[in-house]
C-alpha cells in the first residue's frame, strides 16, 4: 500500500492561482498549512489504485485536529457493537448514560430523534450532518479512550492519538474517566457497561504543541505567555486520509485488515456523511443556522448562499476550533466520473492569541478551503482515465 508522495505537484498547482493562494503560499507555516490529495484510478475491473500528491506534509508537527476524531469514534462505536455480539444489541438499541465521575453528565433522553431517545445510530446522524459535540461524547464514552486509542493503533495511525470529550473542557484525570451506559429494547435491558478508567497517556512525537503568544484562561483573562495544546487530541493530515480511504474503499485492503462494520454499517455512514442538513427530517436543522453546504468546507467554504451542485456529494469529516479549519473528504462527481481523495488544514490566527474567538475564519481559511477543493476539482475534470469509475455504490438514498 505504501508509496512515494510527490512534493511538488501541489505547490505548483497552486502557484498557477496566484490571486487564490499567494497569500499563503508566501508563509505555509503561519497558517500551519498541510494538504494531501490522492488521485484514483480505477482498473477494467473497477478496482481503484491511488496516486498521493502533499503539500507541506509533516506527520509531527501539530495541529488542533478538532471534530475531525469524530469519524474514527463513529467507526469504532459499530465496531464495538459488532464485537460485543450480544443479542437484540444494535446502533438503534436505545442508550442510556450514567453518571459516575466528577463533571460527567447523564442522558436519558434525546428530542431531536423520532422516539425521543438517544442511541448510536442518532449520534451518529448528529456527528456527521453537523458535528454535534455532545453526540461523540456519548460514543467516546461507549467506546472507552482505552479501546479508542488501541484502534488507531491497530489501524495504522501511529501519528494520532484520542484523548478528550469535546466543548466540555474535558482534561486530565477526567477524560481518563468514561460513564456508565446501558442499552435497552423498549423496556429490556440487553447490555450494561460500567465506567470505565484508562491510566495510559498515549505520548507522541510531535513539534508545534506550544503555539501563539498569549490566551483567555476560563475565566476570560488574558494569560501573556504562549498555549499549550501538548495533552490535547491529535490527529495527523496522513492518518485522517487512511481513515477515510479504509472507509471508503475497504475492497482494496486484506479482509483482516477491514473495518469489523456491515453493509448496514457503511450504509449509515456513507449516507449521512455525504448528506446536507436540509436532506435531515430527524434530525430536524434549522436552515438559517444549518444551511446544505455548511458542513462542506472544501469546495464550498462557508458561503450561506452557495447552490449545491446536484451531481457532487462530498463524503467528509471537518474539524474548526483555535483558529484550525480542517476536512477530510472523498469527493465524487457523479455526472463527470470524478472522484479523489484531500485533505488539509489551514489556520489564522494573526494576533497570537487564543481562546480569543479572533480568528480569520472569514477571510483566510474559509476561503483556502473553497478555492483548493475547487482547484482540484478543476484539475480533475481534464484529467485523463484509462476507464470511467462506476461509483453507483456510493449512490444513497437522501429521502
């Protein structure tokens, strides 16, 4: 599977753009840019191959992967499932959540599903339409940080690590607490799990965890001395595209090697991954907070009024937090027989400091995001194939 990353291609793609990219071209590192584009190619026989082109690619040096883990615990909580094998216990098993540590909450309830319940499938749903934080909480605490981070071993994902539940200031000896969860079937119980401890640390090899120079502490006060991000998740640009393509094309790897998921399992994520907020009845999204594309960085930036284009669906992870925008996504052009691999992360930041919400989302990163989906895109459509991919497994059912 291994292969030689061609380093120059996407420098000089860009460089061809110079009113979209000079502006970060000049100084990649201060806006912390990696990028990593793989190409497919598909045989007579409809079996993809792949061809990895990088630009400023360096598996230690860190970013803030932010909602970007998501995918790996929506994966890892339908393989725990299908682990477990016990019987009646399913994705749409209802799931209830304990208490049994400081600052851990409970949930009995979920409003936004049809019965009112929450279960994984229904975080599921939430994770990958709009990245509800509180959604993977609920699977990281299933999962367990213990098995989480043994997965991304297991998997080949040296560079990354999982180690906290998100937006709840979860550090430290708390995230090394998971609650207590039980599943039921109407009113049986099929399947209790205690909480859980994990005392590893899971250290890594990585420059960048001290950035800026100054941040807000939680109470607003302006700390003037650089932040640390060195206990934070990690999550490298190289690690989120293997995820992916693993996701995406597990034909392509030994069936040892394949994610432990079903055919309903890929089902589920391929359809609410490419999925936009408006195509969702349960969850229901308000459209002027939730518009189609909003989930859809790479290629649509964050423009509210972008018209999606009915032949494209964007199968993707994104991440935004620190002033780090990122997404992992496997693009397809149905009409057009295109599909490829990017990923990439961009940040601005140009005060240095952090937890500030000062950042140029608006104005820097939003706008990378779009213009190098879209130079890509553009790239592809003149690129030639020796045969039309048939992507039709990857036609679902928004209704």
């Amino acid at each position: 599977m291994a292969q030689k990353i061609d380093t120059t291609y996407l420098e000089n793609l860009m460089k061809t753009k110079p009113e979209l990219f000079s502006g970060v071209l000049t100084h990649p590192d201060k806006n912390q840019i990696q990028v990593l584009y793989t190409q497919i190619n598909r045989d007579a026989n409809n079996k993809p191959s792949f061809k990895s082109f990088s630009y400023n690619l360096d598996a230690h040096r860190y970013f803030y992967p932010a909602s970007t883990v998501k995918l790996a615990a929506v994966i890892f909580a339908l393989e725990k499932v299908n682990r477990l094998k016990i019987t009646g216990l399913t994705a749409k098993s209802v799931m209830i959540t304990d208490s049994a540590f400081k600052k851990q909450t409970k949930v009995t309830k979920d409003t936004s599903a049809q019965n009112g319940l929450p279960s994984i499938e229904h975080y599921i749903k939430k994770i990958l339409l709009t990245s509800d934080n509180d959604a993977f909480n609920r699977l990281f605490e299933f999962i367990g940080r213990a098995e989480i981070n043994k997965k991304l071993r297991k998997n080949g994902l040296a560079n990354s690590r999982i180690l906290n539940r998100l937006a709840v200031g979860d550090a430290g000896e708390t995230s090394k607490h998971t609650n207590p969860v039980k599943f039921y079937n109407g009113n049986k119980l099929i399947y209790s799990q205690s909480a859980q401890y994990d005392e590893k640390e899971y250290n890594l090899n990585l420059t960048n965890t001290v950035m800026g120079k100054g941040y807000l502490d939680s109470a607003d006060k302006l700390i003037n001395k650089p932040f640390s991000l060195e206990n934070k998740n990690a999550f490298a640009i190289e690690d989120q595209q293997q995820l992916m393509k693993k996701l995406m094309f597990p034909e392509v790897f030994p069936v040892k090697e394949r994610y432990n998921l079903t055919a309903e399992d890929y089902k589920l994520i391929y359809t609410y991954m490419s999925k936009m907020p408006n195509e969702s009845d349960f969850p229901k999204y308000d459209a002027k907070e939730f518009w189609p594309t909003y989930a859809k960085m790479l290629y649509y930036g964050r423009e509210l009024k972008i018209q999606p284009d009915e032949n494209i669906r964007i199968f993707n992870k994104y991440g935004d937090s620190y002033g780090f925008i990122i997404d992992n996504s496997y693009f397809i052009d149905f009409k057009n027989g295109i599909e490829f691999l990017l990923t990439a992360v961009v940040q601005s930041n140009e005060n240095g400091i952090y937890n500030d919400n000062k950042y140029e989302y608006e104005t820097v990163c939003f706008p990378f995001m779009k213009n190098l989906g879209r130079t890509i895109y553009e790239a592809e459509l003149i690129r030639k194939k020796n045969n039309k991919p048939n992507l039709s497994k990857y036609k679902m059912d928004y209704k």
